[in-house]
C-alpha cells in the first residue's frame, strides 16, 4: 500500500518560507513587510470539497452563504444527509442544476463506497488529482484547491487560478497578469514549496489593497478561489471559474 504523502505541517510550512526568502527577494519582501502568514488550511473531506465546489463561478460572500445555509440544513454534513435533500431544497440554499448534479454524483459514489476520499492522502499528487478529475464537475481547479488547502500538499501550483496569477503579478512587480503556462514557469524556481509561495503571494500587497490582512486570510482557510486564490484579494477581485 503506498505510504501517506507529505503534507505542509507548521514546521514544513516554516521551512519553506525560509527556503523561499533566501532564494526570490520579492517574496523576501513580502515576509520583511507583512510577516510570516498563517499556514491556512481546510479540514479535509466531503464538506471542503462541497464548499470548494460551490465556490465555482461566484463570489466568495455567495459561496460562504449558501454554504452556511447548506450545513444548517444538513448537520452532519454527509454524503447521505445530503442525498436527502431535493432538488427544490438545494436550489434555495444556493446550488445550481449543474452543481447539484455534481454534489449528488459524489455523494452517491462516497455513499457507496465506490469512493473513499480518505485514500486521497496515500496518493502522489498527480494520481490524487487524476482520482478527484474523474468526477463530472471537479475539474483542474476544484482538484488543485482541494490538493493544496485540505490535503496540504507542499507544491500544488493552480495555474488556473486568476487570483493567484494576479497576486503574482503584483508580488513579481509584472506589467501584466501572466498567463497560466507564464504563470507555470515561473514556479519552477519555489519548487519543491510552490503551495508555500502561493500562501506568501496571497499574503502580499495585493491582500492589503483589497482590504484583507492575515488575520481575515487566515480565519477564511486559505481561500484560494476562483480558480484563484479564494480572492485572497477578498472581493476586489470578481473570480471567473473555467472548471467543471
């Protein structure tokens, strides 16, 4: 059976962090203005990876909303409880035909036990994120968010994240937001902890003009969104999603 993979813990996270100041000054900057940020992550499981999809194509606020709304019917919030529910139910709490379809889909297969998320964690990273993509409706993004906040992944890298690209942009100094095979490229440097530049680019300068410090960051779990950086630019940043 294959062994339980890396994940980023506190000390890994640090290490990283040090690693990655020593070698890129722009990130060196951001640590030497704004500090160290928390390491963000999400509980892993069926209600992250429920919430990540929920947040395909809307704005964060509407996302935490209709989530909320989702765990205040449906406590535990599991795959069988959420079968339960009718479609009627899940339109006014805030999913969509297609994300409705989607949820089901993968509630029923975990429900099944066709599927057990937990063996997500003995995956290399491409085999984990090949598993997740195989589900109608969890496409490159929603599989990368999942990798890197709830399963802590130390170099998931979403390069169709536009929140990210343009947190880049602004940590890197760029005279554009770069494009996601531009944005690939320059990863290579952070390798081996590009899940930790990402976290240190959304901590940067354009966390603060969008009115969101570390703090705020930190309690709303690392929210790379949007195919991006859960807006970790907050809401300044409208999140367009091509996943699913």
């Amino acid at each position: 059976m294959p062994s339980p993979q890396t994940i980023l813990n506190e000390e890994f996270f640090t290490q990283g962090v040090r690693s990655l100041t020593d070698r890129d000054p722009h990130l060196a900057e951001v640590v030497k203005k704004y500090g160290q940020p928390p390491l963000w992550i999400r509980e892993p499981g069926f209600p992250t990876l429920v919430y990540i999809i929920l947040e395909q194509q809307v704005s964060l606020a509407s996302a935490k909303a209709a989530f909320d709304r989702l765990k205040a019917a449906v406590h535990p919030l599991t795959p069988r409880g959420f079968l339960k529910r009718t479609d009627a139910e899940l339109k006014r709490i805030g999913f969509s035909r297609q994300k409705t379809l989607y949820t089901r889909l993968l509630a029923e297969s975990l429900s099944r036990r066709h599927f057990d998320l937990r063996y997500l964690h003995e995956l290399q990273d491409d085999a984990a994120h090949k598993m997740l993509t195989a589900f109608k409706g969890i496409g490159n993004w929603t599989a990368d968010i999942y990798l890197l906040s709830a399963l802590r992944r130390p170099d998931i890298w979403p390069v169709g994240d536009l929140a990210l690209a343009t947190a880049v942009q602004e940590v890197k100094q760029l005279r554009k937001r770069p494009s996601p095979e531009r944005l690939e490229k320059l990863s290579q440097p952070w390798r081996p902890y590009r899940a930790v530049a990402a976290r240190l680019a959304a901590a940067g300068p354009g966390a603060r003009a969008g009115g969101v410090g570390a703090d705020n960051a930190a309690a709303r779990g690392l929210q790379f969104g949007s195919q991006g950086l859960h807006e970790e630019h907050a809401d300044s940043y409208q999140r367009r999603v091509l996943d699913g």
